[in-house]
C-alpha cells in the first residue's frame, strides 16, 4: 500500500492507491470523507455491511466504526468537527445519514483533491476543493440539509421518539408507549415499525449505544458508562457493543 498526504492544522488529505487494500476495524475522532476513485469496497460500518461501489463517496462522521476491503485507488480527506462548522457557518453539530452516495459531482471534486495531493500542491486550490466537497455533501447528505422532507411524518412518532430520547437509561413498556398515544399495542407496533423501521425498544437500544460510544469516546470507564444507560452490568453493555458494532468498547476506546 503507497499514501501520500498533506496535513495541516486544517485538515489532512491523502490519496492510497493498492491492491486489494484493507483497513481492520477503527474509528476516527474526525469526519473521514473518501471516494473510490478505482475499485469498489466490501466495508462495514457500525457493524452493518455494506458496499461501495466504484466511483462511490462514502462519509462517516466522528467515532463511527469501519472496517473495508478492495478498493485499488482512494481519494480522502479528514476533518475535525470545529473545522466543519466553521467552514459551513454551522452552530449545530452536523451529522451524515447517508453513507454511501453515488454522486458524479463529488467524485469530480475528490479528483481534483487527489490531483493536488500527488503534486504537493498545499497552497493551491486544495482547501477549496475540499470545502466544495464538505459543503455538497452536507448540503444534500446530511442533518443541516433542512429542505429534505421529515422522515417521520405522525406526531404520535415523534412523541415518543422525544420521550424515548429523554432518558436513555430506561425503555418504557410498549404498553405504556401505545397508552401515551392512544392506540393498541399492536397498532402502535405496526405504526411505529412502518415510520422508524425497527421496534421501539430496538430503536432505543441503538440510540443507548450510539450514546456510549460518545461517552467512550471522550474516555468514560466502560462500567460508568453500562451504569448511566440502563444496562444491567458492564457484561451486558459489552454483549450489545459487539452485536451491534463488531468490536468491544474496550477494542473501540483503544482504536
């Protein structure tokens, strides 16, 4: 495997090309934002496989956990979460929802990075490219896209969504969730399915997680963190980890 970069105290961008490359299992304090510009990528992402085809941008935000195999020649850039707030004017911490995207415009821009990056070219137009890219895909693939339509259109979703969100520490009863909103438990099972995509207690698990790996990430004891979000032990916080992101907390704090 052959990388080349400039780093700042900006940003960093690289260009990898190898055969067959393969990257086991991190996480980065950064948005890692690369595009396949030859070969497709076999990768998983907080557990989920998923693959990335030629051409493909993908985007992860800060701790999120990946792991890829196959791709031949990849353009990246590293930016941490001051630097893209400043560059996009944004008091709110952005975050990607779209992982993988197919867009002829940011493969042109990831290009060019690369192209500056293979000549050393750090006063150039590098930090325009990169600011070009940070602000398309935001724009279209992100939470600060505010012109997208909610995904979730039933106030009765969103309320509980928000309660579900209040405290982490403990899931109410899907009894009690369909009593807060008028329905049967099975009509609210299937209304809430239908919205969101996983049950409400699978949905609260996930954000419980997401939460840990937060709180992990800026170096929170494992056990402190099992006891704040409900889990009944550190053993079960661990079991959850592992099914749900591939590694323990203990393998994710040290990546």
């Amino acid at each position: 495997m052959i990388t080349k970069q400039i780093k700042t105290n900006r940003f960093e961008a690289s260009a990898i090309w190898s055969e067959n490359v393969s990257f086991p299992a991190h996480a980065h304090d950064e948005f890692v934002l690369s595009c396949n510009i030859k070969g497709h990528e076999q990768l998983k992402l907080d557990g989920r496989t998923m693959e990335a085809p030629e051409f493909a941008t993908t985007l992860y935000n800060p701790g999120q956990i990946q792991s890829g195999v196959g791709t031949e020649l990849i353009s990246s850039v590293y930016l941490d979460q001051t630097y893209v707030q400043d560059a996009l004017n944004e008091e709110r911490e952005v975050v990607f929802d779209r992982y993988i995207v197919e867009d002829p415009l940011l493969f042109k821009l990831f290009a060019k990075v690369m192209g500056c990056v293979l000549i050393n070219d750090e006063d150039g137009d590098l930090e325009e490219y990169i600011n070009s890219i940070l602000l398309l895909g935001a724009e279209r693939y992100s939470n600060r896209n505010l012109s997208a339509p909610p995904r979730v259109d039933d106030w009765r979703v969103h309320y509980i969504l928000n309660w579900l969100k209040s405290d982490l520490s403990m899931t109410p009863s899907l009894e009690s969730m369909a009593i807060e909103v008028g329905l049967s438990k099975t009509a609210f099972l299937r209304m809430f399915k239908r919205a969101v995509g996983t049950t409400p207690s699978q949905w609260h698990r996930s954000q419980r997680l997401a939460e840990a790996k937060r709180q992990l990430r800026i170096g929170r004891s494992a056990t402190l963190v099992a006891v704040d979000l409900g889990f009944y032990d550190q053993a079960h916080l661990i079991k959850h980890f592992r099914q749900a992101y591939g590694v323990t907390p203990g393998h994710y704090t040290r990546k």
